[in-house]
C-alpha cells in the first residue's frame, strides 16, 4: 500500500509494505520513503485475543524474569547414562522435534550408524542400520531429557556430558562435548578415526574435564558467556573467547587432577584446537536459562526451538511439551571451497537453543567479525540484534552488547509478535552436507517456518 | 572564525574553530554549523616546508611499509642480562626518555629501590636510596636497548623477559613478564610479597615459559593481536582475549616441559589471574613494529612515545635516536573507589609504543567495552580511532577493526600532520599512583604535549 501526497511542488510517497509500489514510483523519478510492513501472520482471531488477554503479558512477565534469573554452572562430566537414567541399551537421544529412523535425514542417520558402532551394539554399517531398520532402536529428543546437541545431536550412553546446574532454580542440563570440526559424529561421519577419537574422549577427555571442573567448585558458564558477549562471540557460531576462556579457568586444575602430563598435554592441546569447543557447554547454559520459562500457564514465550534435519519444532512456555512443526528450511551463507547449495542439508540441530535463549544470531551486534565466516557485513550484524528486540518480551542485563551501549540481548520470543509483525527469529548455524560424513559445508543464516508460530498461535487461543 | 550568510530569509551561520563563538551565535536563537578547526601548531616556514617536501612523503611510505611487514613472534623468555649485554650490575632500565635519579617521580623512585634490594645491591630502601643518591647506579632508557616496560618501565639485569623476534626485518625486541595487580614494581612496591613474586618470576615463571615458548617454536604475537583486536581488546589497555589466546596456545607445551605439574599449575594459574599478561608481549611486539620504521632518513613518522613520569619524550624515523621532550600530562579518567586527581601522578611508562605502532587508543573502535574502565561511551572509543586515520600516514591491514568493516587500524603518525591539523595521538593508560607502591588509581586517556612535536618538527626541517 502507498500514499501519494501531492500538496507540495514535490511529490513526495511513503510506501507501505510491498517493495514493487515503492520501485516502481521511484522509477517515475519520485522520492519514495520505504516502511516495512508485511500483513499478520496466522490467525487473527486468534492472534487478537492473546493480544487482548492481560494473562499472557502477566505470564510471559514471569517465564522471561525466571529466564534472566537462571545461572547456569558447568558443575561436572559424567556419561550420559548416569545423569540421564532412561538413556541405556538401545536408546539413543537426536536434536530435533521427534523423528522415525525412516525419516531422518543424511547426516542424522549416520550419526546413528556411528553411535551404535561406538556403543558396540553393531560390528559396522549393514549391522548398524539392520538394528534400526528392526525397531530395536528407541529414538528421542535431547530436548525430552533437558539435554542439548549440535547438528545430529546424536547422544548416546556412554558419551561423556558437560552437566550444567542452574543455581537459582535447581534444573540440570546436558550436552555433550565438542569433537571439532572435519569428520565428526555430529555431521554424520562413523570412520574409524571418528571413533577412535570417541573413545578417547569417553576414557581421557571426560573424566580429565570431570575431575578438573569437580575440584574447581563448577565453572559459571552465564560469567564466561557474559565475557563472551564483550569479546566477538555470540555463542553460537563463534565461540572463540569462551573456549579459550574456558581453557584459562580450567587449565591449573587439570594439570594439578591429571592422571600424567602427557595426558593432560593431550586434553589441553584438544580444547586449544577447538574454537567451537565451548558451544556445547554454551548450549546447555541457553537449555538452563529456557527451561527456567518453560511451563509458566498462557505464556507465549518460546522456550525450545530445535531442528532434525528434516522438521523444525518449536514449544512454547504456556503449551508444555508440545511440539509445533514444519519443514526446516535451506540455509543463506557462505560455503567452503568447493561445495554450493546443492550439497545443503536443511537446517538441523538442537543449537539454536542459543537463540531460544536470546544469544547466537540474536547476539550478533556484539560479534561483528562473524560475517567473515557466515556473510554479510557488520552493519547486517547490527540489524540483526536491532529487529529481534521487537519480536522479544525483555532484554537479558547480564549479557549486554558494547556495541549497543552495553544493551542487554533481546530475550524470550513471543510468538504474538512473531505472527504480529510477521517477523521470525533469525538464527545463525552451520550448514551439513546432505550426505553423511561429510561435515560442515558453510555457515549462514536461517529462519524458523513460519507454520510453527501460526500452529502454536492457534493452540495458545484455544 | 565564523561566516554569517544571509542571502535566503533565515540566518545559516557556519563556525570554524573556536567553540565560542558558535556558542554566542546559538544563544541568539541561530542554527550554526560547527566546523572543527584549530590554527596549526609549531614552526609554519618548517611545516611548509616539510609538507611540500617530496623526500618526506616518500620517505614516510617506505618506513610505515616497513612497519606493516613486521611480523613479531615471541621466541624466548630469557634473562635480561643474556640479551641485553650491557645490563650488567648496577645499571637499571627505566620508562619513557632519559631522567637522572634526582628528578624521578616517587613510583619510579620506588621501583628502583625495589630492583636493587631484588638484584642484593642493597638489603633495605635506605642503602638503596644510598646507592642511588651516590651516583653508583647507571639509569639508561629500556629504549635505547630495545626493550619496553609498563609504568616505572624499571628492568635489572636479573628479570626475565619475552624475547621478541621480528622476522621479517631480524630485529629482537625485549619485554619484562607482567606482574599483575596490586602491589607490584611497576608501580614502585618493594614491600616484601613484591620481591618473593620478583623471584619466583626469576626462578620458576620464566624459565617455564621460555621452555614452552621454545618447543612450541615461538609464539605469534603478531596473530594473536590481530585475533585480539577482533575479540575487544585494543592491546595495551585490554589485554583480556590476548592473554586468554596465549594461556589456550602454550598451555600444553607448559605441560609436557614442566618440571613438575605442581610448579605447571602454579605458573598457570598465575597467567589466568593476570588480565593483561599479554600486555608486556604485545609491548614488545609493538616496539618491533615501531622499530623496523625507524632511522629512514627525512621521515616524519613517530617511532617512539614514552614517558617517565616527568617527561613525555618522542623520537622521529627521520630524526634517529633523539628524543623530544615535553612534561607528562595528567590523565583524564576515571579513579578506583577512594582515589582521586591529586592521588594521581603525571603519565608514565614506556606503553605509548601501543599507540606508536596502531593499536591502544588507535584501536579502540575494536575495544568499546573498554570504556568503563576508562570513562566515556562506547561512540568516544569509534572517534578516537577514527580521528587517528587524519594524522597517520596509513592503516595496517592485518590489524582489522570489525566495527569499522574490518578497516586496519591508522599506523604512522606523521609529525606534520599533528602540527598541521594541531591533533595530538591519543593514548589510553594507567594512572599510576604519585606514591611510590600505592599502585594503579584508575585509567583513563591522555595526550603527549604538543612542544614535542614541534620539536621535532623544526629538526626535520633543519
């Protein structure tokens, strides 16, 4: 829509919305000032009365301020079948909404085949997949376990898992820890080194980190994320001060709680070799500050938004445990030489619980040097950080962006100002190849389908 | 001066310079466009003269390129008097140009005794003072040997310190090993906690290193600055990702060269603990910068600011090794709780080389969190170092700033520039208590007095 107003010599147009009205004035050589506008999303009826309801707004008061109030603390390493007493023979958890071995996708499957090679429930592939394609194999969200994992996010029971401890309202979280980059588990690849270096972290890394972080009383993983934010991280896709800030905390500790030195050369060479190494204890700290919103009655706050190659789910603080799913989407970045969009896999990982939790894309501001790795320039960084407080309840004071003087990051998306302002959350991630094995291929940006907002919209209403 | 023009009915009036008489022209309810101009400083038939003198353009091209090749890498950590020869007993190093005991400032004064109960030339204050007042101690700049040092700059020939190589143009540059905060030589403690630190630091800290440093094969200082400067710290003021990246890069090799992992631990733990333990190698790799610059004849570009604590010197590429004197200012920042301005003593130490080579102050567009250490808004760091580019004759490009779309920070202070557009570089420091062992007081910036600049100026016009 637009408006001509002529009352003046010049004639001077504000358009409204669609792009093509304004082009095709400024063609005829008027000056048009341009307002982004886009019609809701979902249903009106709908979408009007939670608008109209002082029960969400009240709500949504409470899940953010217990979201803010969460502090989340590294306090062990431990398998994930200790601290996860469901997870054992057979089972296996995956990032994502819910999804049948059958549907899952390139990398995710072979993530499975890996994992249970690695567990010693198969001798290789044929026997891996048999055992799936036999039903033997119970699949489940890490989300349904308070856990969290990159790309396949495949965690199995003997995996060591970063244990995170919100000390303000008592729930743990867990993930699992970072392999690095080049063929690994979570892209899909079983190869014997990918195995092998398995193995290693379940018998050196994990118990090393365990009785390191156990000696030091924990590690306040929401200080190092909040120097993080001041440093060009944004936690998700660049992690490159907290690792190495992770590594100064812990390194006196493990050298002083190490089994030898060559062993404790050898973890620390590991995590040093890793920038992304602390995306995974970032990712459990963002499960921590989510979950403490979760389950607040009429809150329109998302709490878990969560992609398995195939479906992006999101729930919602005031819908429990419901899941509300549409297709993941094709990633916008940069690919590394060698490979373009038709070696993408869809959007896939539980790590956009950065996000969820108001960092990764929603931090950018603060990492302008991200953009050498996912494209774009560091004013899109900025824009990025701007255009999610409109689509957030509150802003996060313990994580506040220099670039921004100091302004905390947008947190809690509601989702009546997603189908509102017909604007969803951005997120930043990697791009997995399709097949799996591979690895990462780029990195970009990605949105959530808009159909999760519009279906939990039309839930929240009922 | 101002323009007033009044050829369409409302009064436009443009004013140049002097703030006052914009402020007149508002007070009557005028809109005035205020233009930033200053008359130019110093000797104009000798700023003429330089400007239009090709010899120097040419000149000041070839000694920045020979700053932007530099590539500084730590090799060593030895002590003093192994690489510095002529450091032998009863000659000490100190900050800034040449000074004689009697003018010294009290935390010079206070170091001095210090490092001569350290180094057992004396075994309390008084018989140092005595030494000192009987003219048996040699004071020479850490300058004149290449060497740097934060504050009271104070080096004996016991002290470890990193050995810096420049390996493009061979030179070797030398730093002391920070000692921390609090009380330490510096600032001019000598209590004893001061002198057992100093010796563990001699017996254990550097030795460590300077095993670790050497199976690593170095360390690049130089990369870990440019990663630095795009993790929010600007290298001489915040110094908290380039220590983090260094602990990450020798925290193995400490390891496996240890002589035990108690005494590992310990020098670890002692790094961690030390925000701007990176700051005396970067000081060192900034000097080998500003170094490979120096002695190309008519060039007008600084190579060394530093300062005593009485006297603000300066030397010229063009202009050898003569220094240019003027008084240290005071600073302008903000004091730790229950200090204040009259605690505070003039600028001192030899970490203006950070300014002199590109980062610091210059760099502060990359450092915003900086500010509340040293006052002012994230949008004064952008402008200190987008003023810089107007008295540089370039900008390094492995130095690239994000928030300024990964331009390079302005390197090559060109003296005409300064007098031309009467602009002095900006530095942000410590301010070190006037007592000697009280220690840092606050942080702020500062500005070296513009007399040494015209100084300089008229001897290149010579």
């Amino acid at each position: 829509m637009n408006t001509i107003s002529n009352t003046s010599a010049a004639l001077s147009v504000v358009n409204i919305g669609a792009d093509l009205f304004a082009d095709a004035i400024e063609a005829q050589g008027f000056a048009v000032t341009h307002v982004a506008w886009r019609p809701p999303a979902g249903d009106q009826h709908a979408l009007m009365t939670l608008l109209a309801d002082p029960r969400v707004n009240e709500a949504n008061k409470i899940a953010v301020e217990r979201m803010l109030s969460a502090h989340p603390v590294i306090v062990d390493v431990r398998p994930a079948h200790e601290v996860i007493s469901a997870l054992q023979k057979h089972k296996l958890l995956h990032a994502g909404p819910p999804i049948e071995w059958e549907r899952m996708c390139g990398p995710m499957r072979g993530a499975v085949v890996g994992a249970c090679i690695y567990e010693e429930w198969a001798k290789d592939e044929p026997e891996a997949v048999a055992l799936a394609d036999s039903g033997t194999l119970d699949f489940e969200p890490c989300h349904h376990y308070n856990a969290v994992g990159p790309m396949a996010g495949i965690t199995s029971p003997s995996m060591p898992v970063f244990v995170v401890e919100d000390k303000t309202q008592g729930n743990q979280t867990f993930s699992t820890l970072n392999e690095g980059l080049g063929k690994v588990l979570r892209y899909g690849a079983f190869a014997p080194e990918v195995l092998e270096r398995l193995s290693w972290m379940q018998e050196v890394l994990g118990p090393a980190l365990g009785r390191a972080i156990r000696r030091l009383g924990g590690v306040d993983v929401r200080a190092i994320m909040s120097q993080a934010l001041q440093m060009g991280d944004e936690c998700h896709n660049r992690n490159k001060a907290a690792t190495s800030l992770f590594v100064r905390q812990v390194g006196a500790d493990l050298v002083e709680t190490g089994r030898s030195s060559e062993e404790t050369a050898a973890v620390l060479r590991f995590i040093a070799g890793n920038d992304h190494f602390h995306l995974n204890p970032s990712m459990a700290a963002a499960k921590a500050i989510t979950l403490a919103g979760a389950n607040v009655p009429h809150s329109s706050v998302v709490v878990t938004m969560a992609r398995n190659g195939v479906d992006f789910g999101i729930r919602v603080s005031g819908l429990g445990d419901r899941w509300f799913v549409g297709p993941a989407q094709y990633i916008q970045g940069l690919y590394f030489a060698g490979f373009g969009q038709e070696d993408a896999n869809p959007d896939i990982g539980d790590s956009a619980i950065a996000e969820t939790s108001g960092v990764g894309a929603f931090a950018m501001a603060g990492a302008p040097a991200i953009v050498q790795f996912i494209g774009g320039s560091p004013a899109d960084a900025l824009r990025y950080t701007r255009e999610m407080y409109d689509i957030t309840v509150s802003s996060n004071p313990l994580f506040g962006l220099p670039s921004l003087d100091f302004q905390g990051v947008p947190t809690g998306i509601d989702i009546r100002q997603v189908c509102r302002l017909n604007m969803l959350p951005v997120i930043n991630t990697g791009i997995a190849h399709r097949l799996p094995g591979v690895g990462q291929v780029g990195a970009g940006i990605v949105y959530p389908p808009m159909e999760c907002f519009e279906k939990a919209l039309s839930a929240l209403a009922m």
